[in-house]
C-alpha cells in the first residue's frame, strides 16, 4: 500500500508529546525501588507483561494509527500483521521497553517509538518517564536530549572505554581489551543504545534476539549522534521484516566502529 510521503520533522512534536503520555500512563503503576502495582502475567515463552504494558500499547495504537492511518503497526504487545510488510511507512513501538525494570521498580526502562520508511526508521523517541529524559531524532536533522543536541563519545581508541551489554558478550570483547569498563547493567535496550547515542557509555553490545521494536527508535538516535549499531559483519539493521528478529549487534561511535567490531569478531 503506497502513503503519502510524510514529513517526520513537522510529525515529531505530536509524536513527541504522545510519548509523555504514554510515559504518564506507565509512571501510575511504577513504584520507585518497590514492585509495581500493576497486575502481571506471562507470555508464551515465560516473559513477564503486566496490565501497564498493555495500557500503554492501546494508547499508543489508538493515538499514533489515528495520526498517520497509512502506516502500518508492529507492536511487542500487538498481534502480528502481516499487511505491515506491504506499506510504506510502519510504526515500531515498545510500550515499556525493560519490562522486568519496570515491575521491580528499577528506572531503567523506556517507551520506544519509531517510524519506519523502507525497512529504515525516520523517526525515533526513546523516553525514559522515570528518569525525566526523552532521546528523540528525525533523520537527517541530529539527536537530542530533553532538546539538547548529543553526540556519542569521542573516544579515539578501545582502551578504557565503557562497554555495556550482556556479560558473556562483554567478556568476549574484554579477552582481547582488558581495559575496558563496565557500567551498571542497562535492563532497557533502547535506553542501552541511546546512552550510547549520548555518550555517557561509549558503547553497547546486543546478544541475539532481539526484536525490531527494542531497536528502531534508539537506532536512529544513535545514527544521528554520529554513532552506527550493525551486525558483527558490520551490516545495518534491517526492520519490517517477516521475521522482526535479530543477531548480535554493536553499537558505538562511527569513528571506533570498525576496530570494535573487529574486536568481538
């Protein structure tokens, strides 16, 4: 199905601002250091979900689809559509993004949007309610945070850089720079990668399976703060796929891309 082409510059500001709502509605369960108040359940797989997430999809849903009707929709919380692979432009949404952060009362856990045109997104909002912060970009126009332009680290090597990510992942590249520093775990992965975007970690690692809604928004993010996140083989992501699964990835600065990549390998 053909859209019309939109403008992802005049769209962020609603967009913008559906995600503090969406943010609102989450922060009504979330309890600070405490379990959330939230009724919880398990997906097939045995992944938690609690009404929160729930709540938040449906709104996004309702608000984003009424926005731009011709996109398509590709939600963890949704069932899958298989028209979306036939449209032009496609939201990419996590509800709660660190779903287990969130039900235990950690702050580290975000509401991920994205627009998709191709299998490339156009627009990314990672929002961190707990923590008061919202990473957004639009392409080709830079990254910002709470409206400050970031940029990632300016690192010039591998040598004592902080690397977050999964453990074994880590201690993959730390057999080859032991230098390196490990932050505290980051449970959300959008807010992994736009920490990187930052530059408050100079990078991330992403172990297999990951899904197109943990990484679109935050992708963008990254890109337009002058950072790359891509397969070990050093290929981008490619979203609004069949499958909207993934492989390990890394992300990092443009710059240290390749002797990172390099490293892992």
């Amino acid at each position: 199905m053909t859209a019309s082409p939109i403008n992802p510059q005049a769209l962020l500001p609603p967009v913008r601002d559906v995600a503090y709502e969406a943010g609102e509605i989450a922060m009504r369960f979330f309890r600070s250091g405490l379990s959330t108040s939230a009724r919880i359940w398990s997906k097939a797989g045995g992944s938690p979900v609690t009404e929160a997430d729930v709540a938040v999809d449906t709104f996004l849903k309702v608000r984003l689809s009424g926005m731009f009707p011709d996109a398509g929709w590709l939600s963890e919380e949704t069932a899958d559509d298989a028209r979306r692979l036939g449209r032009d432009y496609v939201w990419i949404v996590d509800p709660i993004d660190g779903t287990r952060a969130y039900l235990s009362g950690s702050h580290d856990w975000s509401v991920a949007i994205a627009l998709l045109r191709g299998d490339r997104p156009v627009l990314g909002i990672v929002y961190a309610p707990a923590h008061e912060t919202m990473f957004e970009a639009q392409e080709g126009a830079g990254a910002r945070r709470n409206t400050e332009t970031i940029a990632v680290s300016r690192a010039s090597s591998l040598e004592g850089i902080s690397v977050a990510g999964p453990k074994p992942f880590v201690d993959r590249l730390g057999h080859k720079v032991s230098s390196i520093k490990r932050p505290p775990r980051i449970p959300s992965l959008a807010l992994r990668i736009a920490r990187v975007a930052e530059g408050s970690v100079d990078a991330g690692l992403v172990s297999s399976d990951s899904r197109d809604w943990d990484l679109a928004a935050a992708d963008l993010i990254l890109q337009e703060a002058g950072g790359a996140l891509t397969t070990l083989a050093g290929d981008v992501p490619r979203y609004n796929q069949p499958e909207p699964s993934h492989g390990e990835l890394a992300a990092g600065p443009k710059r240290l891309h390749a002797d990172l990549l390099a490293a892992i390998r």
